[in-house]
C-alpha cells in the first residue's frame, strides 16, 4: 500500500506493506485524514517518531469483527493495554504502555489502510460527511477541555492562537455559554468565528508592532507577551509561543485556570513566578472523549468545513503535508 512515511529526514510517499489484524485490531481502509500540528511537530524532532505519519481520520473497516466490518468509523489514537490501574480508572489516554497512532509507537493513518484497536473504534453517523467527520479526533481534543475544567454559562474565556485547534475551542467553549474572546494574528480566521457571534481581537505582530494588513477588527492588542484587555477566570493557550504562553498567563485573572493546548518540539524557558503570585491553575489537556465530538458534528453545533483550506490525493501527501505547514493555512486533507 501507499503511504506517508517520516524517516527522520524527510517525509514521502512509499509503498509499504499492509497492516495485518491481529487480536483486538481491525483494519481501516481510510477515506480521508488530516494533517494537524503535531504532524508538523513530528518533523521538526517531536517524539522521535519514525514511520507513517497522521492521526485524525475517517474510512470503513475492511479487516476484524464481523460486527465492524463495512463500516465508516473514526478512531481514538491511543492504543492502551486495558489492563493497568491507569486504564482501570477509565484513562486509557494515559496508559504508561500506551502507542499513539502516527505520533509513538504506531502506524498513523496517511495511508491507504491502518491497524486500529476495536475498542477505539466510533462508528459516523450517514448524517455526517468524510470531510466532517476527519474533525472528530480534534474536535475531541477541544471537548477536553470540558472534561477538566468546569465552565458555567457566563464563564468569562480568553483563547490565544487562531489555528485548527484554537478556531474548534472558541467554538466548544461559546456552546458550552462561555463569554468567549478569541485572540489571533489572522483576520480571515478570526472573521469564522465572528460569523457565529463570538468575539474576537487582533493581536499585534511581534516585528513591526502593527496589526495584520487589512484588519477590520474593532481592536488589537499590544505586542511582546503583554496584556491590556480584561483578565479572564479561563485561559486557553494554543500558540505554541513563548510570547504567546506569557501573554495568556497575563491574561489569567487571580486563582484563576490556564489551558495549555500546544505541543511543540522545541524547549522552552517558562517563568513560574506569576503563576505562584497569582495563584493560577495551569492544566495540561490533550486528547478527549469522540463521543461530544461525533454528537456535536451530526448536530452541526461547531462549523468544521470552513476550516478545510486545501485538499491532496495521497500521493501528493508531501506535498500536503509542506501545504499544511504554510503560514496562515488551515486544515490540509489527503483523501484516497
């Protein structure tokens, strides 16, 4: 079969040989993937992963249960045990033996087919497109934050950074009845979130200190990790930035929660000091449960399609993949 392979040096389109079932494992022939940032990360060093890369998917099972078989699922990307304490208190996410899929350990699905635990399988709704449903993995992510954090009509949220990632978790958090300000540095991404009512401000660039060229946002906000706005109660950071995460640990208001949203490859400096005065609550949050995800894309709660900026075959996959990397890009997908 086809597909993506990172080999430390560089990422192209091979053939390799088919995933096989084995106990517990069905195999998928996939539809449409995604590439998201932590794909990006990967090539940069992140992980020191090796092999087929991608993780947000869609397809129909050609190998495993006969109960599965035909069907068009997603999948859950962590491959746990089942076994540990860990998985026993229902965090199979967090399984010490864990593999990942495309990120540790594990095939990804930038492919024509790939291995995937019955057990992480979700069957799609017909009411919801491939195009829709190769969201459920990050919209999930987004979701996270829900499980974690508890947000009450009126929570007053603040999300740093207007990529995938950021756009689906203003959107979670505005239908959870947050009060929503979205802050990034792209207008036309902003202006998304914006259609649906939800706030949004211009940050500044960090090299010429003015906002993007042809803003029309109403306001926008001061360089080099400062803050002048309001502080709020929730905090999302989903830059990626040094500047980006001292800004939003300004942003957080006293005993107030910060979200780290990103991963990145590189090491970063991170000062304490006004976390400790400031009491904040900072919380990691990475993968979340499909099930909010699926239900909220059968129901078109979240808009996932203007996301979609670009779309390749398979075998113009690193091309997709150099797409995706693109400054202001959005979701890049790989179809068969």
């Amino acid at each position: 079969m086809r597909a993506l392979v990172w080999d430390g040096t560089a990422a192209r389109v091979i053939d390799r040989d088919p995933p096989s079932t084995t106990a517990g494992m069905a195999v998928v022939e996939v539809r449409c993937a995604g590439i998201c940032n932590t794909d990006l990360e990967i090539i940069k060093g992140y992980m020191g992963f090796r092999g087929t890369l991608g993780h947000e998917f869609v397809g129909d099972v050609v190998e495993g249960p006969t109960a599965w078989r035909g069907r068009r699922v997603v999948g859950e990307i962590n491959f746990a045990c089942g076994r540990c304490d860990t998985c026993a208190r229902g965090l199979g996410r967090h399984c010490p033996t864990r593999t990942t899929m495309g990120i540790v350990g594990a095939d990804g699905a930038l492919a024509e087919r790939v291995a995937v635990p019955v057990a992480n399988l979700h069957a799609v709704a017909d009411g919801v497109d491939d195009e829709g449903a190769v969201f459920a993995e990050p919209l999930a992510a987004a979701f996270a934050i829900l499980e974690q954090v508890r947000v009450s009509p009126g929570t007053s949220a603040l999300v740093f950074g207007d990529g995938k990632l950021g756009l689906l978790i203003a959107q979670v958090l505005h239908q959870a009845g947050a009060r929503v300000l979205a802050v990034g540095k792209h207008e036309e991404k902003l202006a998304l979130l914006r259609a649906q009512g939800i706030a949004t401000e211009l940050v500044r660039q960090e090299a010429s200190g003015q906002a993007d060229a042809g803003a029309s946002a109403p306001h926008t906000s001061p360089p080099h990790g400062a803050w002048a706005g309001d502080p709020a109660e929730l905090v999302v950071e989903a830059t990626g930035t040094a500047e980006g995460f001292m800004r939003a640990v300004r942003a957080t208001r006293p005993r107030g929660t910060l979200v780290l949203k990103s991963t990145v490859a590189g090491l970063s400096s991170v000062h304490l000091a006004e976390l400790v005065i400031n009491e904040i609550t900072v919380v990691g949050s990475r993968c979340g449960l499909f099930g909010p995800a699926l239900r909220a894309l059968e129901a078109r709660t979240v808009d996932v399609r203007s996301l979609v900026s670009a779309r390749f075959p398979l075998e113009r996959a690193a091309e997709a993949l150099a797409a995706a990397g693109a400054p202001g890009a959005l979701k890049v997908l790989v179809t068969r």
